[in-house]
C-alpha cells in the first residue's frame, strides 16, 4: 500500500465540512473508551492550562497521574490552543 492510511485519514477531515460526517467517522474508527480517552485529554489540556495541579485533575477526572503526565507533556511539545478555544466555545 503506497498511500500512508493516516495522511488519508488527515486529509479526508480536513476537507470535511458537517461536524456529523466527522463523528459518523471517528465513530466507526474509535471504540467508545478511545473517545472517551480523547475527550479525558482535552479535559486534562483545559484543566492544566487552567492551572489546576496534576493531582487534582487526576482525582477530578478518576485517571491515574501518569495519564495526566503524559497530557502535560503532549501539552509541552504541541500548541493545542485553537482546540481549547474551540472546546471552551462548546461549553
């Protein structure tokens, strides 16, 4: 196979418009803990950009600390601003 599944998978979103093709998609390709994951790590990105410790977003969210670590880190590495302003519009 030449074409890398991913990119594909990249591609196809971005040129989505109808947020109900997008959750028909990652639907079919995540399992309901997977979203469920996803949506932990955009509460994790919230609550630390919000200064709340590690700790308590660990108990808040009832995820082990390294789970929160490993968002923190992912925080670090890549700008995910324009998700949480998007995430914080939703709410």
């Amino acid at each position: 196979m030449s074409t890398d599944p991913y990119r594909s998978l990249l591609t196809h979103l971005a040129h989505c418009n109808d947020s109900n093709d997008i959750d028909e998609l990652l639907t079919a390709l995540l399992t309901t803990k997977e979203q469920h994951e996803i949506a932990n790590r955009i509460c994790i990105f919230d609550l630390l950009e919000r200064g709340i410790t590690q700790r308590d977003i660990s108990e808040q969210l009832g995820v082990g600390i390294a789970t929160v670590s490993r968002g923190a880190k992912a925080m670090q590495i890549h700008d995910v601003s324009a998700l949480l302003a998007t995430h914080r519009q939703d709410n």
